[in-house]
C-alpha cells in the first residue's frame, strides 16, 4: 500500500482549522497543522498539530526535509506576509508544490465610507490630521504601538483622542495601550453586536486590515455612517493562490495522486 503524502497545513485561519477537519481522514493525505502560537489557547486542529515558529527559510526547509512534507498549503491570515514568503521561498527552492489560500478581501459598497492605508504606520500617521475623536482599533496586539502616542496630542479643542481596542489576547504585562478602554473578544461577530458597541461608545472612525471573512464590523459601520481607515493587504509572493476551502480541497486532491 502506497504511503500517504505529507501535507503540512500552515494555519491561524478559520479556514485552515475547516481544512484540517475536511482532511483529517482522507485515504491518500495524512495532514500537520501548524500554528505560530501568536494567539493564546487557539482551537485545536484535528490530527496532528505543531506550534511555534521554525527558524526562517532555512529552519522551515529543514523541517520540510525532515519530516518528508509532500505538499504545503498556506492558510495563514493575508496579514502573514512573511510566513508566506517563507513558505514559497523554502518550497521553490526544494520543489515542493505550494498552495496559497487567501479568502477574498473586503470591497466597498456604494456609501462606504473608506480611506485604503498601505499599512498600519501609514494609519497611525494618518490619523493625527484626521478628526475623529473616538477611534475604535480592531488590530492585532502587536500593531497598536504606533497610535499609543496619538492619545497624549491634545486637539485643538482640548481633548486627546480615545481609543475602544479589541483584541483576541490581552496584551502583555508592561505594554504601553492608546489611552480608552481595552475589550478581549474573538469573531465571528454579529452585526447587530458590533452596531451597538459602536453606538455604545460613540465611535466616529474604525481602524481595521482588510481580512475578509466576516464582515460585521464593517457593515455595521457602514449603517452607521462611520468613516473606516481600511489597511491593504501586503503583496503574495508567486505561485497558485486559491479562494475558498473547496479550492483548496480539490488542490490538495489533484496532487497528491
């Protein structure tokens, strides 16, 4: 009997946990999830999962040898720009077939009221000629340093800016956050929820990476006519992209016969 081919399943996606789950008993594929440990207590993939960073190109090409990965397939968040690189820099260089799955990003609709951002440095040096003076930051927990100073410039009319952030994990002990209030909470999240946070605390401008995937907060800005700072994707490096689980699946499928 044939052996099965080695797919290593680069998670931190929902889609790379659906994956994982779509593979778990497939007759010709035995599937590693890999998960970069960023988020505390993530949902454990199926099967066989690793943790942790491998070393750049050099430690994940190693990895690959060693463990006789046939076929790598990229779920990680659109935002993991160097994990992707690494991914297809490690397998060209190895021969590995590599397959990139990116969930379509968010477009706006007409009335959304959009500023597209290269990145977050760009928002954060954005944001200080902008008026908004209740900000709701919707980034991960190692990219809200750059609007921390913001809080502190006192506006022409006498108060400094106020930040709602949310974040999956707390931060960690001794970090700096943007004056406001600091809220924990993992998505998907419903529209009506996000409607109302917003209304709550009365927001006037989100900060957010296009993602895609679930778009509450987006819609529920766009009811309430709340400007968006959108942060653009980074570039994907070469090779195959794909656009939803069941293009993945059927990717996984041809090549592994």
């Amino acid at each position: 009997m044939a052996r099965k081919r080695n797919l290593l399943l680069l998670g931190g996606t929902g889609e790379g946990l659906r994956l994982a789950r779509e593979l778990e008993h497939h007759p010709k594929i035995h599937c590693i999830s890999s998960l970069a440990g960023r988020t505390e207590n993530p949902e454990r993939p199926p099967g066989t999962v690793r943790i942790g960073g491998f070393g750049g190109v050099a430690g994940l090409s190693e990895y690959l040898v060693t463990e006789k990965i046939d076929l790598v397939l990229d779920a990680t968040h659109p935002f993991a720009a160097q994990m992707a690189r690494h991914a297809f820099e490690a397998c060209q260089a190895l021969g590995i077939p590599r397959a990139k799955l990116v969930r379509p990003p968010w477009v706006p609709s007409p009335g959304d009221r959009w500023t597209m951002m290269p990145s977050v440095t760009a928002a954060a040096i954005f944001l200080r000629f902008h008026p908004a003076q209740r900000i709701f930051l919707t980034l991960g927990r190692q990219e809200i340093a750059p609007f921390v100073p913001l809080g502190r410039e006192d506006k022409p009319h006498g108060n400094g800016r106020w930040f709602l952030t949310r974040m999956i994990d707390p931060p960690a002990d001794g970090v700096v956050l943007p004056p406001g209030d600091l809220i924990l909470g993992r998505g998907p999240f419903r529209p009506e929820d996000e409607r109302a946070l917003m209304q709550q605390h009365r927001i006037d401008l989100l900060v957010t990476k296009n993602a895609g995937g679930a778009a509450a907060k987006i819609a529920a800005a766009a009811e309430l006519h709340i400007p968006v700072l959108m942060i653009e994707r980074p570039p994907l490096p070469p090779g195959e992209t794909l656009d939803s689980v069941g293009a993945a699946l059927a990717w996984a499928n041809l090549s592994a016969v």
